[in-house]
C-alpha cells in the first residue's frame, strides 16, 4: 500500500545528503518523487518505491505522520 505523501510534505529520509541534511522537499509526485534537499537545494527524481523505503517521517502542515 502506497504512502500517503504530498507536493509541498517534507520527508526525513534514512541517509544523509552528503551536504549533512536529512530533509527533503517534495516537489512532484507519480511513479517518481521530485524531491529538493533543504540543506543545498540540489533536486532529484527518485522512483516511489526506493523512496517510500528511505522515508522515516513525513512533516506536514497538519502535524507529523510516521
């Protein structure tokens, strides 16, 4: 069952950036997420199903979601 993620949620990911941050922007969602680190703002296209294994929480407006 897919994750329910969002265009605008931030996702702390697993690993780190090489930069040091672990939180990503999402800025597009489908078969593939556009994601934007919040630490150097380097972009990339991930495809959902490695991404949704990497996430560790989605931070929403509403709260925090596990």
């Amino acid at each position: 069952m897919p994750m329910d993620i969002q265009v605008g949620d931030v996702l702390e990911l697993k690993k780190q950036h090489p930069c040091g941050s672990k939180e990503w922007t999402v800025l597009r969602v489908g078969m593939d997420f556009k994601l934007r680190c919040n630490g150097c703002g380097h972009e990339l296209m991930i495809p959902r199903s490695k991404a949704e294994k990497a996430v560790r929480k989605v931070k929403r407006n509403g709260g925090e979601q596990p």
